[in-house]
C-alpha cells in the first residue's frame, strides 16, 4: 500500500495501467474500481481512477484518454 502522503502525480497513465490490465472492454467506471482493487492498487490509483468520468470504456486508450483529461 501507499503511504498516506503520496503524491497523487505518482497515478500516471503508465501507473494506472498496471492495475487494469486484464479488465474486459466494453466496462463501466465502477467494474474499473472493482478491477484495480483486486489487484491491488495504492490508494494513489483508485483516487485518479475514482475522477474518471461515470461512462462506458471502450477500450484502453479511451479509458488513458479519459484519465488523462482528470488526472492533476
């Protein structure tokens, strides 16, 4: 787990992707959330994951691009 005063500029693309990988597309944000925790991702993770917009991913690079939009 990530310590409690992590930056949140760690849950980068490339970060994120770590703990989706797997996932079935088409999916909504929340089988995304559901996703990531049982693959243990630091809390860094599921809060930038948690900004995503509430929609259907497509893909990968749609879900990236939806991140990136949110990410700080």
């Amino acid at each position: 787990m990530a310590d409690e005063g992590s930056d949140r500029s760690e849950a980068s693309p490339a970060a994120v992707v770590d703990f989706i990988e797997g996932v079935q597309y088409p999916c909504s944000k929340a089988e995304i959330l559901e996703h990531a925790a049982k693959a243990g991702a630091p809390k860094m993770v599921m809060e930038a994951l948690q900004r995503l917009p509430d929609e259907q991913y497509y893909n990968l690079a749609h879900l990236i691009d939806r991140f990136s939009r949110v990410s700080p």
